[in-house]
C-alpha cells in the first residue's frame, strides 16, 4: 500500500457519509485499516443511492415477474417482452426511471441534462435503441424566488439532451406544491426496443478476459455525486456544485451508435455504463455479478485533467462512459469502431479469479478490497417506522357558489395548467415514430416497421401519498394502468422512482412501508409487475428552514403494448352530436382534491379509496370499446375531477359539450377513481354488466353549458393556456 497515504480519522470517515458502525464492518471486511481510494470505494457503494441500504428491505415485497418479464430488478433496466417485430423478429422493451434531484436543484441545467444521459445510457448498455424519454418534476412554489430559474433549467436541460441526442421526449407530468421549495424532484424515464436474442447483461465472467473503458475520458467532475445524494440539503448546497456531473449528449450519441455496432458482433462478454459512483459501482457490479475478481491499471484510464488520483478516477462521474469485458482477441475490433465514432478506447485491466478488487497505480498496489463485502454484504437496515395516521374525515364540505368561476381557476392553476410551454421545448417527433403526443393519457411510439406501439405514461400523486400512503401508492400504479388504458393500449410492466424524505425518521420510514404496500397490492391485482426502478432518499432541506420534507412521491413510470395503431384512442372531441359518457360511479369524494386546495386553501380529510377490481374491470371494458371502434374519445378522470376531464378534452377538439347531471361541486370536482369519460357516435353502444356508465351530455358548439349557464372555450383556453407563459416570461 501507498505510505503517501494519509491517516484516516473519524472526521474523514464521516464526510464520506459512514457511520461508526458502518466504519467498523470495513475494518472487519479489510482486516486493516482502509486507505483513503478503499474508504472512498466503500463510501460510494455503500450509500444510500447506490447500496438501497434502508429501503432493500422492503423492495423484495414488489412483485417482480410475470410471463412477459424477460428480466427483473437487479440489471440495468427491466426487460419485457412485447411480441413480433418487422419480419418476425421477437422485440423486448427495455425502459427504467431515475432520479437526478439533488444535482438539478443545485445546477439544474446540468443536473436535468446527465440525468437524461443517465437513464438513456441505462437503456442502450443492454442493447437497446432508445425510442422515448419521459420525465416527472416537481417543483415548489411558483413565486417562490428561486422556482424561475429551477424550472428553466432543468426544462432547458432535458430538452437540451434529448434533442441533440436524437431521442424524442414524449411526455411527462409536472407538480408544484411547498413541499419541494428546497428539494426539487427531477426523474427521468427512457424505454428502448431490442431484439429478444441480442439482449446484454453486465456479469463479467473469463479468467483473464480484457476489461475495456469506453467513450469520454475521466474529470475530476462529479466526485462524490452518490454520496451527495444520499444526504439532504443544509445551508450550502452552492458549495456542492462541483459534486454535479457535466454532460454531452454530442458524445452520447456517439457512444450510442458505437455500441450498438459493436453489439452487432459476438464481441461483448458484459457491460455496464458508469452512472452514480462511475468507475467504482460498474466494475464491481460488474465482478460481484459474475462472482469473479477484477484488476484495474489506473495509469491507462483515460483522463483529460493531469494529476489525477486513484481515488478521483474511481469516485469521478463524468458522463458518457461504459466498461465491458470482451473476448480475448477482440480488442483491436472494438477499438477501430469506437475510433470510428471518435471515442476514447483502452483495456485498462483484466478479469481475475481473486475475488477482489486490485487498483494499481504508478506501479503500487493503491486499493485491495474483497468484492463480496462491497456488494452482497452491504448494509441493510430496517429502520423503524411508525404507519401514517390515518386522515380525519372531510367534514364540513365547503359549498360552490359559481361552479364555472371555480372551473377556470382549476384550468388556470398550476397542477392543472397547460404544459405546452414546458413541452414545446423539447422535440416529441424525431424518429418519426411518435403517434400520440405530449398532451394525451399516455404517450404513444410506433414500433418501428410495425402498426403496431409501445403506450408509456408516468404517475404519482404527492397529496394522496401524503395524506394516505397505502392509498397514494395504490393510486399511483393505477393511474398509470388507467392512462395507459386510456389509448387502447395493455399496460405490461412498471419501472419506478421512488422519492422520499430521511429515512432515519420513523415517520419518513412509515410512508416508504405504506407506499411500498400499497404499489404492491395494486401491481399484483393488476398484473403490472415492477421490473425496475430506483430510490431516492434523503429529499429534505435545511436550508428552508427546520428541515422541510418534500411530500412522499413514488414516481410510476408505465409501458404497454398497442396492437393497432389506427385503433389508438386520443382525448380530444372528435365531432359535434356525439354522446358523452362516464365509465365509473362519481360519488363525490373532495377528501384530498384539487378543488379543495386551490379553491379554498385546504389540503385535508382522506385522498380517494381506490378499488383495485374495478380499475380492472373498467379498465378491460375502455380497451374493449377502443379495440371495436365504439369509442371516438378517451380521457381517464383524474386531478381536477369530471369536469375539467370535459374541459380538456373540448379543448383538445375544439368542441363545446352541453352537460346534464353535473349540478354541484361535488359531481364536477370530486376525485373518485376508475372513472374514464367517453364519447361515441351511438347513444346506446356503451353498456357493460357490473359497470356504471352514465350518459352527461353531448359535444357540440363553443362553451361548455351546465346548470343553465356557459362557459366558452376561449374563456377556458386562455386560463388553461396563460399560467406558464406568465410564470417563466413574466
């Protein structure tokens, strides 16, 4: 071992985010003290972000497999099979969700940016072309100070990645509430396509197998981005602005191209991209998963700043790098390709038969470590948590003086407003293979040579996790279900991101166990198996003052099959005359809903019970009425209630809607579930045994007219469409 190496004391031990106890297994694993590239090693695979330390526990309670999982949890993303493409080819669909919170309230720009990077990278190391991103954000307050400028660039940033890498950014869902004034969420989402035969793991395996670095060289830019990730913002989050990655996605595309060439071959044994914790967390997934050993010569990693470390090029997270293990004799062709795309090559190490992770560098040995501990052996808590109390009832329900005027403040409200400013910045059409775009259920991507799709939506309501999480998290996965239902389409499988606040906080601690218990019930009624996903812990902020948590928000990000695209259902009105109806019983339930916050300033009583059998039901007899033509508009009832369902899609169709039995607050604004609104040419085509459906009026003219009076279109328009313009140019 290096004699340069400094003494490491218990403050050096604690700024790599160990605890005492944790320091003393390191010891024990090491039988010696660690220098500072093995603290640094064991600091970064055992933090939150990357070890699920607090939350493994109860992940293995999600139901994971089904038989159209081809792969689980545990690689880099989740694998689904989603039958024939062009000539007969069997196609997988490959897509996971993430998290890039802490780096993108920091430098949001960057920090929205090499999340995208991330996530595509995930997809395409498997062997997948990406077909469509998508995102979840949540932001604080619009007039908080800071939110402009948070909004900005990370909207800025996204789209900044996503088009020049050439992936269309298909759609999303976009929050504002309090709670995240100090700790924005960024989540990003990529589904790719690939071939059932030409699928790639990452368990390095051939004593003696070349191990290769790929793509950008390494900085000394994102050192520590696991561990800063894995704690919550004090006083001085600016300080920790060099702990955010810098991306290119000129370089990604690039990378992408490269590697699917060389896919293409027998060339590839494994391969993992480095994410959170770079170099480290790739090679040791990498060897742990192949229960083999690993050498690395660190003098031959590509570096583009002079001086460098052991410990800098292991903990770096520069973006657009990938590690593989190749068959021997195969260097010289993969080099020549990655030359091709002007990309850096190098072997920079070996597979071993040690069990052990050996770094040299300038000739002596600077990290040996045994990988079982690293990995396997991580630490694994079951905190304690105390469930969330359950909501008091509503009680007195507030009266509605003027059912319209309450109509545009929820279209002009900031949950509910038109997202096109934030959608119109990215580019949703390249590929040409977008059929349904942001603005709809769910986003629609051709297959591509095919009629046939792939159907994606992402889902979470804060508010209802807050109040409930055992309901929130069951509404979360079938809401998803619904909107994926919504075009027609057959929701298959789930990837999510799960966000929360200190886990170390047994209150915090019961929200992740109620939301997790309820995401599984609802999964497993559904058949909608998770098959990958991420954790985000730690989401609070000092800086705002007492510790602020951000809301529980386990992101659900869902994929389905659309077997005919020319079936595909849209929300918007289609003709005048046609017949609207309700699948699902409206009783009224304002626990909880939009219309009772931004109407009278409440955030009270219990979110909407969900009943997981009529989702189901429902949901078969949407995509039956679709599949047979029945149906010229779908839209699922969600935030806002029925009626501003109706609103929007008159405004989709620029068709009014003459409306009955719509006489109260409770009917237009209540949140009740498992509800869709459908319109139909025929006014007795939509009928099933056990469903309520019910018949509210028709489409036609300019307003939407209840109650005797009307409310036009453009009215409603300029409130829906006014709120981000006026925010971000105001």
């Amino acid at each position: 071992m290096s004699s340069t190496t400094p003494q490491i004391t218990p403050e050096i031990v604690a700024e790599h985010g160990l605890n005492e106890e944790e320091y003393a297994r390191v010891l024990n694993a090491l039988g010696r003290e660690p220098n500072m590239t093995e603290l640094g090693i064991f600091s970064v695979m055992w933090s939150e972000h990357c070890s699920y330390k607090s939350s493994r526990i109860h992940l293995k309670k999600l139901p994971t497999s089904a038989p159209w999982v081809i792969c689980g949890p545990g690689e880099n993303a989740g694998v689904i099979d989603i039958g024939e493409g062009p000539n007969g080819t069997k196609l997988a669909a490959i897509f996971k969700m993430e998290s890039h919170n802490h780096p993108s309230y920091i430098e949001p720009y960057q920090g929205a940016a090499t999340g995208v990077g991330g996530i595509l990278r995930d997809v395409f190391t498997m062997g997948a072309r990406p077909v469509a991103n998508m995102n979840a954000l949540r932001f604080g307050r619009p007039d908080h100070p800071r939110m402009r400028h948070l909004i900005s660039g990370v909207v800025r940033g996204i789209g900044g990645y996503g088009n020049c890498v050439g992936v269309p950014t298909v759609g999303g869902e976009v929050n504002f509430h309090p709670a995240y004034d100090g700790n924005i969420l960024v989540n990003a989402m990529t589904v790719g396509i690939a071939e059932q035969d030409k699928i790639f793991y990452s368990a390095a395996s051939g004593v003696g197998n070349p191990i290769v670095y790929v793509g950008s060289k390494t900085g000394r830019d994102g050192i520590h981005g696991a561990t800063m990730a894995s704690a919550d913002f004090g006083e001085d989050s600016d300080a920790k602005r060099p702990t955010v990655q810098v991306g290119d996605p000129f370089t990604e595309k690039l990378l992408i191209e490269a590697c699917l060439e060389l896919m293409a071959s027998d060339a590839i044994v494994a391969i993992q991209d480095m994410g959170a914790a770079g170099l480290t967390s790739s090679s040791v997934e990498m060897a742990s998963k192949g229960g083999v050993g690993i050498r690395l010569d660190m003098d031959k990693v590509p570096q583009r700043e002079t001086g460098m470390t052991a410990y800098e090029m292991m903990l770096s997270e520069s973006q657009e790098r990938m590690l593989m293990v190749l068959k021997p004799g195969k260097e010289a062709f993969a080099e020549a390709i990655f030359h091709k795309w002007e990309l850096d090559f190098a072997v920079i190490g070996e597979v071993t038969d040690t069990g052990r992770m050996v770094l040299v560098h300038h000739g002596e040995t600077v990290c040996d470590i045994p990988l079982a501990p690293l990995a396997d052996d991580a630490p694994l808590y079951d905190r304690p948590h105390v469930p969330t109390p359950k909501p008091a009832p509503l009680g007195d329900i507030p009266e509605s003086t003027d059912i319209a005027a309450d109509l545009l403040k929820l279209m002009a409200s900031p949950d509910i407003a038109s997202r096109r400013w934030i959608w119109e910045q990215y580019d949703h059409k390249v590929g040409a293979d977008t059929v349904q775009a942001p603005g709809g259920d769910a986003a629609v991507v051709r297959i591509h040579g095919t009629s046939r799709a792939l159907a994606m939506s992402t889902d979470c309501t804060p508010r209802y996790c807050y109040a409930d999480p055992y309901e929130g998290g069951k509404q979360a996965i079938a809401e998803c279900y619904r909107n994926i239902s919504a075009v027609g389409a057959l929701p298959l499988a789930v990837t999510n991101c799960l966000n929360f606040a200190n886990p170390q906080r047994p209150d915090i601690m019961g929200q992740i166990v109620g939301c997790l218990e309820g995401i599984s019930e609802a999964c497993i009624a559904l058949d909608f198996p998770i098959v990958s996903g991420n954790v985000s812990l730690y989401n609070e902020s000092k800086a705002t003052g007492g510790g602020s948590a951000i809301l529980p928000t386990p992101a659900i990000g869902g994929v389905g099959v659309l077997d005919d695209i020319a079936k595909m259902a849209t929300v918007a009105f289609k003709a005048e005359g046609e017949v609207i109806f309700v699948i699902g019983a409206s009783n009224g339930h304002l626990g909880q809903s939009l219309w009772l916050r931004e109407i009278h300033g409440r955030e009270d009583g219990p979110p909407p019970p969900v009943d997981l059998a009529q989702e189901k039901a429902h949901a078969a007899f949407v995509r039956d009425l679709v599949a047979q033509g029945k149906v010229s508009a779908v839209h699922d009832v969600s935030d806002g209630g029925l009626l501003v369902a109706i609103a929007e899609m008159a405004l989709a169709g620029g068709i009014g809607a003459t409306l009955k039995d719509i006489g109260d607050h409770l009917t237009a604004f209540g949140e009740d579930q498992a509800r869709y609104v459908v319109t139909s040419g025929a006014a007795d085509v939509i009928q099933a045994a056990g469903i309520a459906v019910t018949r509210i009026g028709t489409t036609g003219g300019d307003a939407i007219v209840l109650n005797g009076g009307a409310i036009s279109l453009a009215d409603i328009r300029t409130a829906h469409e006014g709120f981000f313009p006026a925010l971000m140019d105001g």
